[in-house]
C-alpha cells in the first residue's frame, strides 16, 4: 500500500479524524466546472466578444474554437482531476446546425442537446447561464433596461433559459443551478438608482410567474460591487439581490470577487446559510479588482471551503468556478483552478471542526490559535496524493508535461 498515506492516516486519527471518511467525501463533492476558461468567454453565437465590464486578457494561442474544440480540452483538462463534476454552460454556447441560428430570446432545448449528449456520456449533470451580455442589444442594459422592446428581448431570453435549465434536470436527473448575472449599471453618478432597479424587480418578477419545475432548476441570482465601466453603480448590487432572492424563494449566490476589497465571502457564507435553505457560489480570484484569475490554494480559497464544511450544510452549496485567463494556457488553468478547489475542500475535511469550536466556545483563545497553526503542518499533501492515485489521476506536476504535448500537438495548430 502505500506507507506514506498510512502514516498520514495515523496522524490525523490521532486528531479525531477519519481519513477514508475524509476521501469519501472528498470525491463526491461536485464542482460545478465553468465552460467559459475554454475561449476566454467568447461563446458561439455571435462574433461580438465580452461585455457588460468583464475582461478577459492575454492572447495565449489555442483557444477553443468550436463546440468539438471546448469539449476535446475539457476532457483534457478533467482527465487530470478526480472527484465529481458537473458542467456550467452560458447560453451563449449554443451549438446551431450548419446555417441555423437562433437569436437568445429565440434559443430552445434542441441547441444543447449535443452539451446534454456530452454531459451524459461522463456523468455530469449541467448547470446554466442566461447570457446577458456580448450581444447587440446588451450594449448598455438589459433586464433594467429603461427601452421596453430590450427589456422584453433579455426576459424573453432569461425565460428560453429556463426551460433550457428543466431540460438538463430533466436529461441529466440532476437539478440544474440557473444563475442570473446582468452587466446592468452605470459609469458616472446616476440620476436615478431606484428606476433601474425597479425595472430589474418587474423582470424578475415576469421570469419566475412563469411555471417551471423549481425541484429541477435552482434560479440564482448573483450580485456585484462595480465592473470596468460601471464603477458608479450597479443595478444588481448585494441588497437588491439577496433580498430578492430571500422574498422569492430564489438562491443568492456569492462571487468572491464581486465585494469591495477588504470584505471577503468566507465571512457571508454562515449568515446566508442560517437565512436561506440553499447558496450558490462562483469561486474566482480577484486580485485589485474583479479580475477573475485562476483560482489557487490561498487563503481566502481555504477560508471559504472551511466554511463550507464546517456548516456541515455542504449538499445545500453549490460550488461553482468562474474564473478565465487568456494568458497561459487554458487547459493547465482549468486544472490549477479545479484542483486547487478541491485541495482547499480538502484541507477543511482534514480538520477538527468540532474540537476547535469546543476551544472557541470556552473561550481558550490561546490554545485555539496554537491548534490552528499545528494543523498547518500536518500531512495534508499525502491524503492528497492517494486521493488522486486512487482516482487515477496524477498527483505531482507530470500532468503538466502532457499539457505541453498537447499544446504541441493540438493547440498549436489551431490559427
Ligand atoms: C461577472 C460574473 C459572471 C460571469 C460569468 C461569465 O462579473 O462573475 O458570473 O463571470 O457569468
Ligand atoms: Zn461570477
């Protein structure tokens, strides 16, 4: 077997913890992977690029071009990570047969069916984006838009998306998280804030008077500080989004880099939990601002999967990645981003919970901090790596070496 897990297994029996447990629910915890690292958030159907103030920069060669494309380095990139998980699409990859198109109010079941093809084939159930953004008539608002014929366009769309989201539950027999993003807000000190936001309430309110099954499709709603170019402003701000989400049985969810910069969402996560029966979270890396970079083993990444599993309220959080970097390459960024998630998910199941909270509660401060640093040390990195042989996956950097090959192979010769 393998002695250095053995020895690993002994140390943490010694703190009360079960490392097989630990493996078991390493594995079955599923990360929601995000189609949009593959081509810096493009999609398929238009040539218009980002908007609505995110940004991807970088112009590493080989992004995905095509359906086949995206699926073929996601495969790559999921051969190198163990555990279960699921896909997260934007309707924006909607894949048209030769000379079909269907505007985003207009897209139906029948556009995903070859995603529903692929999700199934691996096991994954898939979870949803309406695209509000990257498109014509998303230049400057969208649900909030003040021009009724726009705002119509974008609820039209939010609606097909729905009945989108039921079709994967339905395909896939796992419910689908719908998450709902506007661009919407404005750059300089507005007028008006309360219009817009009444605008967004009435289209919400039209979105779910529509039936849908809501055992099937979660319908998230995701706030934002500011964005490049709406820095006065956002229509979708924390307030309006929670609180709608709490009057309307919706689920909020939480982008770490959505905050302003000193507040951090492992310190929102136990006061949603307590208030909402379900959380959705996009876990991303901001550095100076909403810049969206792979995440990786950090603090904060460690502190927000800490929470997480401390809650014990893990089945109620979906866990999703939003990050997109175009200036390495792609498929080494999905595995950095996904694994380094699953470590800090990790790390947390490897600790005393419940000891530490007995110190914090009797008020033995001290002794509390002192746990905490010897946890540190402990041997983590070996129930890591038999995590990953027993997934057979690799668990040194070697995967990286067959990233360069394809790279080679592949990636290169894509123009
Ligand atoms: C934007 C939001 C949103 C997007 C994705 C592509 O700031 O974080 O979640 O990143 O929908
Ligand atoms: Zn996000």
């Amino acid at each position: 077997m393998n002695a250095i897990y053995d020895e690993a297994k002994k140390r943490y029996a010694e703190y009360g913890i079960d490392t097989e447990e630990v493996l078991k629910k390493l594995n079955e915890a599923v990360i929601s992977v995000h189609c949009w690292q593959g081509d810096d958030v493009c999609g398929f159907d238009s040539d218009t690029g980002i908007s609505g103030g995110i940004q991807t920069t970088g112009n590493y060669p080989g992004k995905a071009r095509t359906p086949e494309e995206l699926m073929q380095d996601l495969d790559k990139a999921l051969s190198f990570c163990g555990g279960r998980h699921k896909l997260n699409l934007h309707a924006s990859y909607a894949i048209f047969e030769k000379g079909e198109f269907a505007d985003r109010n207009a897209i139906e079941p029948k556009h995903f069916r070859k995603w529903v093809d692929y999700a199934k084939a691996r096991g994954m159930g898939i979870d949803f984006n309406p695209t509000l953004f990257g498109h014509p008539k998303a230049a400057s608002f969208t649900l909030s838009s003040p021009d009724e014929e726009i705002r119509r366009f974008w609820v039209d769309h939010v609606k097909a998306c729905v009945r989108i989201s039921q079709y994967f539950a339905e395909e896939t027999g796992e419910p689908c998280v719908m998450n709902i993003w506007i661009p919407d807000g404005y750059k300089d000190i507005p007028a008006d804030r309360i219009g817009p936001r009444a605008r967004f309430k009435k289209s919400l309110d039209e979105i779910i008077s529509m039936p849908y099954d809501k055992e099937k499709v979660y319908i998230t709603l995701e706030s934002k500080v500011f964005g490049i170019g709406l820095e006065a402003y956002t229509v979708g701000s924390a307030e309006f989004t929670l609180g709608y989400a709490q009057q309307n049985g919706l689920v909020p969810l939480m982008d770490n880099g959505h905050y302003h910069p000193t507040e951090v969402v492992s310190d929102k996560i136990s006061s949603l939990l307590l208030l909402n029966r379900k959380l959705a979270l996009h876990v991303t890396r901001p550095m100076r601002w909403d810049s969206d970079h792979v995440v990786r083993l950090d603090d904060e990444t460690k502190e927000i999967a800490k929470e997480i599993v401390a809650s014990g309220r893990m089945d109620d959080i979906a866990m999703a990645l939003d990050f997109f970097d175009a200036s390495i390459n792609r498929i080494a960024a999905w595995v950095v981003g996904i694994t380094s998630f699953r470590k800090a998910l990790l790390a947390a199941m490897l600790t005393p919970h419940a000891a530490l909270r007995t110190l914090q509660d009797e008020g033995k401060y001290t002794r509390l901090m002192v746990m905490q640093e010897q946890l540190k040390m402990l041997p983590a990195g070996a129930v890591w790596e038999e995590f990953c042989r027993r997934n057979g996956v690799p668990a040194d950097e070697k995967w990286m070496d067959e990233v360069e090959k394809y790279e080679r192979e592949v990636l290169s010769a894509r123009a």
